[in-house]
C-alpha cells in the first residue's frame, strides 16, 4: 500500500471516528438536556486527551447546534512543581477560544496535610471543585463542563459497589450539594479507546497528570483492568453495563428508601388467573 493510499485510509478512519464521537455527544446532551438556549458553560481543561476531546467536539457543535451557547475554557493551575504554564494557553490561543488560568495553590495545601507516600487525589479533587464552583458563581457559568467518559462512570459504579457497599456512579448530568451548580459530561456515552484513538489523531498538547507526584488509584486501576478484559474476552458486556446504569427497576432491589417494600399488599380484585410479570424472574432461573 503507497504512503498516499495510508494517509487517505488513515482520513476515513479518523473521520468515522470523529463522527461516533460527535455522535455519541450530542445523543448524551440531548438525553439529558445538558445544554440550553443562551447557557454560558465552562470547560474544565486539566490538559488531558478527555477535557481536550470534549472541547473540540463541543466547539464543532456550537457551530451546528439548534440552540445557542457561550463556552470558556478554564484551568486551574494548582502550582505543582514540573506544570507547563505555557502548554494551554498557547492551544487556546491558536484555536481561538475564549479561556481563563485560575491560579491556585492546592498542591502545598495537599502535600501540608496528607502523609508522605499517601494518595492525595482525593483532597486534592475536593479542594479543585471548590474552586471551580467559585468560579463559576462570580462569572455566572450555567453549566460546567467535565470530561469524564463512559469508562469513568463505570469504573466508579463498581468502586462503589465493591468499597463502598453502594449503587452509585457519576451522572451524566449533576445539581450540586449546593444547588449552585450543574455539572455535565458531554462524554458520557463515549468510550475511552475511542477518545484516546482520536487525541492521538489530534496530537493534543497532553499534559502529564501525575505531576503532583501522587501514587495512582489502585482501586481505579484495577476496576479499569477489569473492564479492560471483560471488553476483549466478552465483546459487548460493557454495553450492556451500561445500559443496565439506564434501565434500573428498584422494586427487584433491597433498598427500602426508593421502593416501599413495607406497604406492599395483595390485591384481592386481581384477575383470578393473573400471569407471571415480566418484572418477575422466569421459571428457568429459579430452577437453576
């Protein structure tokens, strides 16, 4: 195959893939209703492939979308040691996009009040939402973008379940503790090995994560190495994972705060020959 034959094959593979991605972005903001007429939303850009992905696709459909939208891009310099000041900045400036560097000191913070050798992501993520949120409440953001994709909700669905003894994951779209703010993921429908596959054709200015110096998740390591091979040895389960966070039957579960499990009674005007409900488990799989 000619060098010229590669690049037009390596063209079509690129352009599908920004079309499932587009794709699968705008069925998530329509799902959930994430975007509205005359919202003002902020981009968090930490400088990784996600919040980078998600500020390209988001711009592309500011340019198509029926509705329309302010968007600024926002970093929060949080002064670890090695943190290339320049890197975004220079991308933002050469795409043309409106943006803004909150300077703020959380990394001493962070290494003053957890012990050496300790992970440190999750002070550090608290002290990170907060400032956020306080820049969007002096700058009157309606929504605030964050890049966590369909990988991230469902790794989380399982730390919760596995550590945690809960059902829960991230919502594709969030009110706040505070009832301030609402948080988006336009990327929640999007898989991961699609968006690094499409970072890699962008050639992103990628900043590294662990300049902090923090040990990884371990938790989130694993649950992502889980996945990771539950997608290669049985094609399609993640899907159905998914789908199953989108298709929740609380009477078929145990927790008495979401369905009353104590006021359930007979109905004695029930037809005299009722059949089984589909709600109900079949005969084959009570016998197993």
């Amino acid at each position: 195959m000619s060098e010229l034959e590669l690049e037009q094959k390596s063209r079509t593979q690129f352009n599908k893939l920004q079309k499932r991605l587009r794709r699968c972005v705008g069925e998530a903001i329509a799902d959930f209703n994430m975007i509205e007429d005359n919202d003002k939303i902020m981009v968090c850009l930490s400088g990784g492939k996600d919040s980078y992905t998600m500020l390209d696709i988001l711009l592309n459909l500011q340019k198509t979308a029926p509705v329309k939208f302010e968007i600024i891009a926002v970093n929060l310099d949080q002064k670890q040691p090695g943190f290339p000041e320049d890197v975004l900045p220079a991308y933002l400036q050469s795409i043309g996009v409106p943006y803004h560097i909150i300077e703020h000191d959380t990394y001493s913070i962070v290494k003053r009040i957890i012990p050496e050798g300790k992970t440190t992501c999750s002070l550090c993520s608290r002290l990170r939402r907060g400032t956020l949120y306080a820049f969007a409440k002096e700058n009157n953001i309606t929504k605030i973008a964050l890049g966590h994709h369909r990988d991230d909700i469902m790794e989380t669905f399982f730390l919760n379940m596995f550590y945690a003894g809960k059902l829960k994951a991230m919502p594709p779209k969030l009110l706040s503790d505070d009832k301030q703010n609402i948080i988006i993921r336009p990327l929640a429908y999007c898989r991961e090995k699609d968006i690094n596959r499409f970072s890699a054709f962008k050639k992103f200015p990628i900043i590294p994560c662990n300049l902090c110096g923090s040990q990884e998740n371990l938790q989130r390591v694993a649950m992502k190495k889980m996945l990771t091979a539950w997608d290669k040895q049985f094609p399609g389960r993640l899907e159905t994972i998914f789908a199953s966070l989108q298709n929740i039957a609380p009477s078929q579960l145990a927790d008495t705060q979401l369905f009353d499990f104590i006021g359930l009674k007979r109905d004695p005007d029930a037809a005299a020959n009722p059949r089984i409900s589909s709600d109900e488990p079949s005969l084959d799989i009570l016998e197993r």
